[in-house]
C-alpha cells in the first residue's frame, strides 16, 4: 500500500502529530502518554527555546488517508559543536508495523538531514536531555515512566533493517526502598558533611526554592556535560524549565546540599511520585478529568517514587555527596508509604551513577538505546 508523507506545518497538524502516540498505543498496558500541550509546546518553534541553537521538521505518514507513522528530525547545533560531528537528531517516532512505512519516514529524515549538511542520523533524541531519549528495547513488559516514551518491539527491528546500528545504551533499575539507612550510607553522611562544610537544604514554600532554581539547573549543566550527547542548557533554556518544572515539585521530596560558606549547590535530588496511572487515566489531556488523575496521583496513596534528576557537581564527585541524598531522602520514603523507587534511564558506560545501588535490593528492568547511521552524502 503507497505510502504519503506529510510536513507538518499548521497547529492542527502538530496537535495530530502528538496525538499520534496516544492513538497508536491505545489499550496498551505498557505505555505511558504525556501531555499534548506539553509536547505541542516542546515541538512549536516560537515557544521552545531549544530553537535559538536547533532546527527541526516533523513529518506525518498516510495510507490510504489514514495516519500511520510521525518522526521528528532535529538538528542540534550546539551539541554537534559541543562533540565536533555534523548528526541530525530523529525523535517522537512512531509507526505501524509496516517496513514501507517506517522506510518513508526515515528516508525523509535522512534526506533532509543530508540537505542540510550532515552526514549522520543518531536517536531517539531531542532537543535537551530533558525530552525523552532512547529506544525501548528490552523490557517492553514494564510500565513506562513520564520520563520516558514506550515503544512495540518491532521498532528496533525496523531500524535494523535500515541500517542503524547501537551508538549508547541506557538501563533502568527498580529499587526496593529500605527500612532503614544502610549503615555505610549513614557513616559516609555524617563524616562528608563534616568534612566538607555541606549541609542538607529543606523547603517548606514554593517561594523559598526559587532562590536556588538557577543554581539547580546550572548544576545540571555541569554534572551532565561530560554525557552522552548532552547539550548545555541557555540561560533562556533554564527560565523556561524553571517556569515550567518548580511550581509542579513536590518539595519534601526533593533532597539539595549546599556549601554551607557560600550556599552553592553541590547536590541535588528531585524526586517525584510515579505519575504512570495517572498519566494512563488523563489519556493526555488535562481538561475534563486529567488534572484530577494527576492531582491524585501526586498527592494520593502511591508505593513507587521516581529518581527523575540525580546529580552531583564535578568537584565533589566520588567523595561521598550522593550517600548525602538517600541519607536524607530514605527516612521520608517511608514516612510517606513508598516502597520501591524507579530510576531514570543511566547510561550504560555511567558506572559511577550505577555502583550506587550496590547497597540497595535492586533489578535492572528496561534497556533503551540510541542508534546511529552513517550518511552517504
């Protein structure tokens, strides 16, 4: 059956383009939807800073009138300056079981990558570490979390059959949260705060967060640089990250250590409730019920917590620093009745980040994985 594909170039047409997923995964036990005002928001270039230093085209497959595929192609200048390549970036992918389809769609990609000087297709990536990242391909009997995107086991085969091979793997862990605080993790605390001058900052109001709301993201900045395709945030990137993400935290569960001589953000944990029902029952909108749903599930019963962002600033790495955050955050897990916690994708070559959970009862439950394929210009 010929296959057509579609630019997409009206908000009609992008709200179609998100709303995709949600139609191709409906009844999916497995699959977890965001939100599409969320997403139109990332994909609309007058609205998503990442355009100041990224371009972008977004492509809808039709059979017979009917939608059956989208792909994101993306072109992230300042990471290929930051890792000296010339890649284009595919993402927000989806398709039906259909090799003509999934071939249409990526020989758009590859085509207009190729028209604008690259010579190589990595992803699935965005435009920030913050959008999804990865292709599932093991583990595709777990529930995803808002932090990632699910995706049918045919889809790595397809992208095998066009030639794309493994650049980076990332694996998720599902921990069992413990009664009590590894004694290890209790020593090392108590000796680095000490050592150290650092002390473990607490926040009871929105307002007393906002202080530090820079100081967080410019952490992230400098903990994840060294990563897998990572591209450092502008400073106009983290006003809108921080517009859109502080007011949505939970601040008991959030764990931040600072300098105790000058208040500098040395450490930081920002955790949340697992929102994956919630997001199921919304179906990605928030009007008429989803806010409840949503509400519910941030504030309501829940055993599962998510580790949504991690990080530790370079100076202070291996010196004890994320034995500091479970210190403070295990005793609160289980005041408030969670049970397990569920890491965010770490890479595969990240050992540091995975050794820490080598005190803790834990599974290794998903792989995701980015592919490459080289252009023949």
């Amino acid at each position: 059956m010929a296959v057509t594909l579609k630019e997409v170039s009206t908000k009609a047409e992008l709200e179609t383009f998100v709303a995709f997923n949600i139609e191709l995964y409906k009844g999916n036990p497995y699959h977890v939807p965001g939100l599409i005002a969320d997403e139109m928001m990332t994909l609309d270039k007058d609205k998503n800073p990442a355009f100041e230093f990224c371009e972008a085209i977004y492509f809808l497959a039709y059979q017979n009138n009917k939608i059956v595929g989208r792909i994101a192609g993306i072109i992230n200048h300042r990471a290929n300056e930051t890792w000296s390549q010339k890649y284009a970036r595919f993402s927000f992918v989806d398709f039906v079981d259909d090799i003509a389809v999934s071939t249409a769609l990526f020989e758009a990609v590859e085509k207009w990558a190729i028209s604008k000087g690259m010579n190589g297709v990595q992803g699935p990536l965005g435009f920030t570490d913050l959008d999804h990242e990865g292709l599932l391909v093991w583990g595709f009997d777990r529930v995803g979390t808002m932090a990632t995107a699910y995706s049918f086991p045919y889809y790595m085969e397809h992208l095998e059959k066009l030639g794309y091979t493994k650049d980076q793997d990332w694996k998720e862990f599902y921990i069992q949260i413990p009664k009590e605080i590894p004694d290890k993790h209790r020593r090392i605390s108590e000796l680095v705060l000490k050592k150290y001058g650092l002390q473990i900052k607490k926040f009871k109001r929105t307002k007393d967060i906002w202080q530090y709301a820079k100081r967080i993201f410019e952490l992230w900045n400098e903990a994840y640089k060294p990563l897998y395709g990572y591209s450092e945030l502008s400073p106009k990137q983290i006003d809108y990250y921080i517009k859109m993400y502080i007011p949505m935290l939970r601040l008991d569960l959030i764990s931040l250590i600072v300098r105790e001589a000058d208040d500098a953000v040395v450490g930081l944990a920002i955790t949340l409730p697992n929102l994956s029902k919630a997001l199921q029952k919304a179906k990605g909108r928030l009007l008429p019920f989803g806010w409840f749903h949503l509400l519910r599930g941030m504030y309501g019963k829940n055993k599962v917590v998510d580790l949504y962002i991690m990080g530790v600033s370079p100076e202070y790495q291996n010196k004890g620093v994320n034995a500091l955050l479970f210190y403070d955050l295990i005793p609160i897990f289980n005041q408030k009745g969670y049970v397990y916690a569920e890491s965010n994708p770490e890479l595969e070559l990240n050992n540091k980040v995975q050794a820490q959970w080598e005190y803790f009862d834990f599974e290794h439950v998903k792989t995701r994985r980015a592919f490459l394929k080289t252009l023949v210009c």
